[in-house]
C-alpha cells in the first residue's frame, strides 16, 4: 500500500483544516485526534488523499519516512503528551512539527530534549484562523535549517500567496518560530484595540451611525489603511442581528477575552527590558473591559462634557490618528523582535518577517509592503521608527494624534492605545524625561549612584550633608 506523505495529529478547528489543505494539495494525509469520533467523522466526509487512523501506531506506520507529523493541538501539556507518546513509535531522522500557539519557551525546551534522542522537532507559528488553515496561512517554521528542507515543500505549498511568493519562510531555530507567532499575536491585540477605539471616537464622539462608520471604515480600506482586520470591521458594522431589528454590533456585550499570547509578548518584553506600550495597553484594556465595578463606576463618576466638533474633520483626525497609532504598535513588534533576535541568536530577518504577513494571517496590512521595503534599504534595523520615510509618516499625523487625544479626555472617551502611542512618541522626541531626577532619588535614598552629562563614570552624592 502506498505510504502518506505527512501526518496530522488533532484534527480539532485548526488541525483538520490544515490536513485538508495539504491533500487538497494532492499530498497524502495521515489524521489522528485523540478522540476518534472526530477523525471517523472526516473520513464520512469523503476527502480525497485523507485517511484517518485509530491507533497512533497505525497513524506512524501508514507514513512514508522519515516521518513527518503535525501536531496540532491545545497548547501546553497536551502537546508534551503527544509528544511523549509519539517519542514510542519515532525512529532517528523523523520530524515533529508542532504547529499550536506553543510558549517559545516550551519549544526550546522540547526541541532540546526531542533532537537529543535524534528526532527534528519544529516550533511553527501559524496564522489565519480555521478559514486561513483551509485555504492559505502565514506559517512561521522555526528547528534545524538543514531539516526544514524536508518540511519546506509541505508548508510552502499549503500558505497563503502574496505575488506568487509562499506567505511562509525558515525563520531561525529552536523557538524563533513560536516567538514570532506570539509578537505577531501582540501586535494583533494592538491592531484590533486601535480599531475599537477609533470606532469609539467616530461613535462617541463623531456620533457617527453604525452604517456610516461601516462606509468610513471601508473607505480606509481603499487606503494606505488597508487590511484585513479593517476590512472584517466594515463588515462587521453593516451586519443585522438576527433576534432584534437591531445592528448585531450593539448587542453583544462589551467584555473582551483573551487567550494568553498578548499577555506572553508583554511579559517577554518585560524579561528583555523592552517597552512594547501599546500592546501592554490593549492586553490590559481586554482586561478593565471585564472589571464588574464599570457597572458602579459609570454611575458614580462626574461625566465630561466634552467639545464641539466638525464631525468631518474630525473623522480625518481619527483616521490619521489610527494610521500612526498603528505604525507604533508594528514598529514595537518588530524592535522587540530584533532584541529578541539577539538575546537568543537567532539571526531573525525582519524584512522577510514584514513579507510573510502580508498575506493569510490576522495582521496583513498594506503597511507590511512598506515596512518590507524599509528593510529592503537597510536589513538590520533596531527601530524601523528610524528611516526617513517614517520619520515622514510620523510628522504627517502626529498633530492628529495629539487632536485626538485631547478631544477623547475632554469627552472622556477611554483610548488607552491611542494615548500609549502619543506619549511612547513624546517619550522618544523629548530631549527631557525626567530619568536624571529619578537617578538623583535613587542617589539619595540607595546611593544607587549615577551619571553626570560632563564626566564618565558613576558617581555618588552625599545628598544630607
Ligand atoms: P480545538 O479546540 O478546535 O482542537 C483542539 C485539539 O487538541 C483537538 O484535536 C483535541 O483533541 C486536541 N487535544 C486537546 N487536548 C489533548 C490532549 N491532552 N492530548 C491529545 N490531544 C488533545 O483547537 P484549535 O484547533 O483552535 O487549536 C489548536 C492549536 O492551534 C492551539 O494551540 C491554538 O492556540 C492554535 N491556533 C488556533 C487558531 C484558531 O484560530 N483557532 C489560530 C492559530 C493557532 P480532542 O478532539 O480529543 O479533544
């Protein structure tokens, strides 16, 4: 009998949609779920080049060698378990692909003890959610260069395209693949907070309908604006509940949930002392959005007036406002992802990075096209923040931002990203920050010492005498 050519383990959303991508493909697919009434019933569907098995053993065996398996399952013990068990029937020179939002860390861990016994294993960042899994995602691979060449025509073919180039590159070893996953999710957090809090200027402020925000929100998308999220935005505005004659949008509770990769990115930036603010905000805006006193304190607290306002100047206000807010939460993505590159040796290419988003995953904008060619002039930058062309885009909208702010305390309008960006802005453009005055308290109650502007060195002061 002929062999597959790749298997699947966890035929869940994202596991089954994958498999089927490959043998839409015209790859061989081997599926296994721990449960086995979900592999029986893709094979009741009747995919062509997708055999599912019962057995784990049978699942190996039915695989053309060296072995080549995605695991795609919940992250966390549950990948450690499949692991162990398939650590039972995996010969030298076979691979594992763990293609979950695994902790970067987890990977290392287990790239470390898995290729010690000889066997590849690969940490893979996938995005695009259950539709980009079926018909295209941007995959991030990060193991051993020489093995990816084994899994490379695999996950080349079944990535989303973007001007006939695979969304999908080798982006270093061990856990490089996972950690690009994870500041690709922060800067996801960030994005879609940006969205929220412009729909809320235009609403609380512009006191624009939902219908027109959707026709505002579709015009950016003909823009330097474009993307993804913006796009689902626009749709998501014009969209009827079903139940009420109402718009679906103001029926649904205004909480916002999480699954840990915003939360990750901020604490890993923390560990490389490094300010990723706006990803930091809107992490812990899904958080206030939960808190169950907002019911007490929107009925104890004095509430603003706020200012007059041309709704269209202002609406051109928001959008460019928007456009910087997100070109700072990118540019705190990408510098973390550079510290990153270093701290763990990673040699991380951010240039193809910015390509691979462009097209299958949640964060693919028309500013990926421009961050690329950012990179394409100068391939090692420790802040894109710094070339010409975004210093330019800085300048152009920077006022706005400011205008948007103000206007959003004076309504007392809540945008904790937008106001992130301003002052990340003002903290980088000012000649003063207020960090000598916190050397000389340190001086003064640690004797921590600190620097003078005109002589090297660290010095002390005896500050009560
Ligand atoms: P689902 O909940 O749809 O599927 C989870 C899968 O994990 C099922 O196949 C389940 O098997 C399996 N599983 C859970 N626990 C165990 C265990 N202890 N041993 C063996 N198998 C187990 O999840 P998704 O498909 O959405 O997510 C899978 C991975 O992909 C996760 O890491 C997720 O973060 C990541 N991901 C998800 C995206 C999405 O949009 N959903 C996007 C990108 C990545 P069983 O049927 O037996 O329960």
């Amino acid at each position: 009998m002929t062999k597959n050519d790749i298997g699947v383990i966890g035929l869940g959303t994202m596991g089954k949609n994958l498999a089927l991508n490959l043998a839409n493909k015209g790859f061989k697919v081997a599926g296994f779920n721990r449960t086995y009434v979900i592999t029986k019933e893709i094979e009741n569907e009747k995919h062509d080049n997708f055999k599912g098995y019962e057995e784990i053993s049978e699942f190996v065996d039915s695989l053309e060698k060296p072995a080549k398996i995605i695991v795609m399952v919940k992250a966390g013990e549950p990948v450690d378990m499949v692991c162990d068990q398939l650590l039972d029937f995996l010969i030298e020179g076979d691979i594992i692909i763990d293609a979950g939002n695994s902790y970067f860390k987890d990977t290392m861990r287990r790239h470390d003890f898995i290729e010690s016994r000889g066997i590849f294993y690969f940490g893979v960042g996938v995005s695009g959610g259950e539709k980009g899994a079926l018909l295209g995602p941007s995959i991030m691979p990060g193991g051993d260069k020489d093995a990816y060449d084994l899994i490379k025509p695999y996950l080349e073919t079944i990535a989303a395209q973007k001007n006939g180039e695979p969304c999908c590159t080798y982006i270093g070893p061990n856990g490089a693949g996972h950690y690009v996953k994870m500041v690709h999710n922060g800067i996801e957090y960030a994005d879609m907070q940006l969205i929220a809090e412009s729909y809320l200027l235009l609403k609380e402020i512009g006191h624009f309908s939902n219908q027109e925000m959707a026709d505002i929100f579709e015009e950016w998308n003909s823009t330097e604006l474009r993307s993804y999220l913006v796009e689902i935005t626009a749709k998501i505005l014009r969209e009827k509940d079903e139940l009420t004659d109402l718009d679906l949008v103001d029926m649904i509770v205004d909480k916002a949930s999480q699954k840990g990769t915003g939360k990750w990115t901020i604490l890993e930036a923390i560990n490389q002392d490094f300010n990723v603010s706006l990803i930091q905000a809107a992490v812990q805006a899904r958080i206030t959005s939960n808190l169950v006193e907002r019911d007490i304190f929107s009925r104890a607290f004095l509430v603003p007036n706020g200012k007059e306002i041309n709704p269209k100047v202002f609406k051109e206000e928001v959008r460019k406002a928007y456009t910087l807010g997100k070109l700072i939460a990118y540019a705190q993505g990408f510098s973390l992802m550079y510290d990153a590159s270093i701290r763990y040796d990673w040699q991380l290419d951010l240039g193809k990075i910015a390509s691979i988003f462009r097209a299958g995953c949640i964060i693919q904008a028309e500013l990926l096209e421009v961050i690329m060619n950012v990179y394409k002039n100068e391939e090692v930058l420790s802040n894109f923040l710094v070339d010409g062309s975004m210093i330019n885009q800085v300048n152009t909208n920077i006022q706005s931002l400011r205008v948007t702010n103000s206007l959003a305390i004076l309504a007392g309008v809540p945008i904790p990203v937008l106001s992130s960006a301003i002052t990340y802005l003002d903290q980088l453009r000012s000649k003063l920050v207020g960090a000598n005055l916190i050397q000389a308290q340190r001086d003064f109650f640690g004797a921590h010492t600190f620097e003078r502007i005109d002589v090297e060195g660290k010095v002390h002061h005896e500050w009560e005498n």
